[in-house]
C-alpha cells in the first residue's frame, strides 16, 4: 500500500525544534516522519527514542544511520531496545555514511559494500534473536545474542544510490531508502536494481522502497521547489509542489514507478507546522485513493 511521510530535516531545522515538530507531525495525522544522523548535527536513536515517547501513533524512520560509526551489536541494541518500549513505531535505516566524515572520526572503511554485505545481515540476525558467530574484514561476532530482541523484528533499510548498493540492498536489507532530487524514471530503475538483487539472493516478500522527495506547498511553490532540486536536467519532474491535491496528484508518478513511501522533503526552511499540516492532508488523499 502506497504511503505518505514527511521529514524533520537537521540542515534546516536545529535539535530545540524537534519536539515542536513531532507534535506537529503527530496533530496533523502525518503517518510517519522521517529523520536522518549526518555528522555533526543530531545523534538518530536518542531523537527518536524522543519523538516516540511524545507520541502516540506517528511511525518514526531513521534514514539513516552511519555504519561505521557504531559497532552492529550496539546499533541492534539501540533498536531492540526502542523496539520493546515502542513495538512497531520504528522504521531503523543503516548507510555508508558520507566517506569524508567518516574519516574525520576516524571510521571511514576502505571498502563500504563489504560493510554493508556484512553489517546489515548481522543487524537482521540479532533483531530476530539469532545467536550469530561472525568473522568478517569489518564485523566480528563471537556467540553474540540480544538477552531482549524484539518480539517482532522491524524492518532494516539501507540506503542506496549507485548501481552496486542498489543491487546489494536488494540482497540484504528489508527496504531501501532512495535519495531526492530524481524522477520517477530514475526511481524505476533503482527499483528494477534493487529487484535484481533480490531475485540474485532468492530472498521472497515484499521490498519496501522509500523516496525522499523535495516538495513546497503555498506561495512561489514551484519556485522553491525547483530551485531545491538543484542544477539538474528536467528539474520539474523531480520535485513536487502546490496545494495538497496538487502534491497528492503528483506524487502518483514516484508511486507508478514502484516507490511504497514518498516523503515529502521540505523546500528549505519552512515552518513546520504548515508544512506537516499539508502534508497531513496529502496523507489522507493518498490513502483514500488507494
């Protein structure tokens, strides 16, 4: 079932904004809101550890969380934990991290696909209560078991965007968060990558494909909408903009292309509050369609 979300972007909005924003997101029926760990900006599993004890319904989204800078088992502790106290609120993401950060804390690895081929089964493993004895060239695991997995493992996403991660995602993860700033026939593709994977590793199910998507409601939508996407070729296909019913339409092209979740991504710094309430709206628009 196709779905709408929102994102609490940390570039445009600081950690003192946070709780105002989820409540926002929570009053506005927004069905789940996205955030994201880049360096140095907001740790992701203390923000949404947060955002679900403020919360009673909203679904929370980590997209992503960087790999290398936390050792598997306390990721799978992190989540498990967040899991138990909040049973299935949590949408956890795992990626590579941006490569000169990582080396800035001394994390960077010389070989991110081997990483993930490695870190995201082990998450996978331990959530559903695996005992696992791992020896790989970045994750070591000796008879390591969660004393309290979660009763139902969430999915695990993995972010991807060049031909081999998508591929590999397929192979490994539960779903796979795309970045903005493309059209639906990008999206296709990576999505037809992303099944080829899959189908490599014989793994059965449905793959859920989110898609932040840069979006502006109100005045000089489109403007900012597309002035966001950047210096790119056909900027108007990749970006949505209007009123709810406009952004609702539009977003049929991502969801055609096979995206189960478009997020809307704001247009630079907006107020939350209008935006999570538009968003609201193009939630339910969504919904009642299908």
């Amino acid at each position: 079932m196709t779905r709408i979300g929102a994102i609490f972007n940390p570039y445009t909005h600081s950690p003192d904004e946070f709780r105002a924003a989820v409540l926002a997101a929570e009053e506005a029926g927004v069905p789940e809101l996205w955030v994201w760990e880049d360096c140095f900006r907001q740790s992701a599993f203390a923000t949404v550890g947060a955002a679900l004890a403020w919360t009673e319904r909203l679904r929370i989204g980590v997209g992503i969380s960087p790999m290398p800078l936390r050792n598997v088992a306390a990721t799978a502790m992190e989540i498990a934990t967040i899991e138990r106290l909040f049973p299935g609120r949590l949408l956890p993401g795992v990626g590579h991290g941006v490569l000169p950060w990582m080396a800035q804390v001394g994390a960077r690895v010389a070989s991110p696909l081997t990483l993930m081929r490695e870190y995201v089964p082990a998450l996978r493993g331990l959530l559903a209560g695996d005992q696992l004895d791992v020896a790989g060239r970045y994750v070591t695991l000796d008879g390591v078991r969660l004393d309290y997995p979660p009763a139902t493992p969430p999915r695990v996403y993995a972010a991807a965007e060049g031909p081999k991660t998508l591929v590999l995602s397929g192979e490994v993860a539960d779903g796979t968060v795309l970045d903005s700033g493309h059209t639906a026939a990008e999206y296709a593709a990576a999505v037809a990558q992303i099944a080829e994977g899959r189908s490599a590793a014989g793994r059965s199910g449905a793959h859920d494909h989110v898609a932040y998507v840069v979006t502006a409601f109100g005045k000089d939508a489109e403007a900012r909408a597309i002035a966001d996407v950047g210096d790119r070729p056909d900027p108007a296909e990749r970006a949505l903009w209007g009123d709810p019913a406009q952004v609702a339409a539009g977003a049929r092209a991502f969801f055609d292309a096979g995206v189960d979740e478009v997020v809307l991504l704001p247009s630079s710094r907006v107020d939350l509050i209008e935006f999570y309430a538009a968003t609201g709206e193009v939630a339910r628009l969504v919904e009642g369609a299908q």
